[in-house]
C-alpha cells in the first residue's frame, strides 16, 4: 500500500483482488464493516471512501502491513547473504497484491493468485 498515497486510496480500494482478499480473510477485522467500503467503490464516493480510510478497522490492517513487510535493510541483508540470491533465487512480486514471493512459487503465497 506504501505506492498510493492517502488521496489514492479510493483508486487503491478499487482493485477486484485486493478487495476480494479484504473481504475474505479471516485473520483481518473486517467481515462486519467491509460493506462500507463496498459500497464507496461501488458508487465512487470519496467522502464516504475517507470514512472508512479513517477507521479503527483501517488502522488495524495497516499496523498488520507494516509489522509484516520486511524492512528494506533487512531484505537487502538477506538477498547478499548468500551471494546475492534469496533461497530459491530470484523473488517476484504479486501483481496483484504486492507480496514478494519465492520464485520458484507460480501462486502468490498471499493471495494465492498465478504468477
């Protein structure tokens, strides 16, 4: 989420697969508020979208992302650890949900989405 900025977020929140996974995962808190959001992308509306972007809800799956993403120092550390490949070689990032996968993997392990 780090590539949109806050004003982006309706553009962000408008992404099939992104909301698709929002909406299913179950380690996240939002099987009963997710509506909302659905509803701001359905009929394009901002304000409502910026309500939501402000929820205690939000601020827990943001805290989740960044206590989770490696922090560039440290995935740097790892890649040249080695001689300059991760385990199992070259990383590929999921395009559609941004997560760095093993390249040997063809599903996301995130979302579980092809290569």
């Amino acid at each position: 989420m780090r590539q949109f900025s806050d004003e982006q977020f309706m553009e962000a929140m408008s992404d099939f697969h992104l909301l698709l996974y929002l909406a299913t995962a179950d380690m996240l808190p939002l099987k009963e508020c997710i509506k909302t959001l659905l509803t701001a992308v359905k009929t394009k509306d901002e304000d409502l979208a910026r309500h939501w972007f402000k929820s205690e809800e939000w601020s827990t799956v943001e805290q989740l992302i960044k206590a989770q993403a490696p922090s560039p120092t440290s995935f740097h550390e790892a890649a040249h650890a080695d001689g300059g490949a991760t385990s199992g070689g070259a990383m590929w990032t999921c395009k559609h949900c941004t997560f760095l996968n093993q390249s040997d993997h063809i599903n996301c392990d995130m979302c579980g989405l092809p290569k």
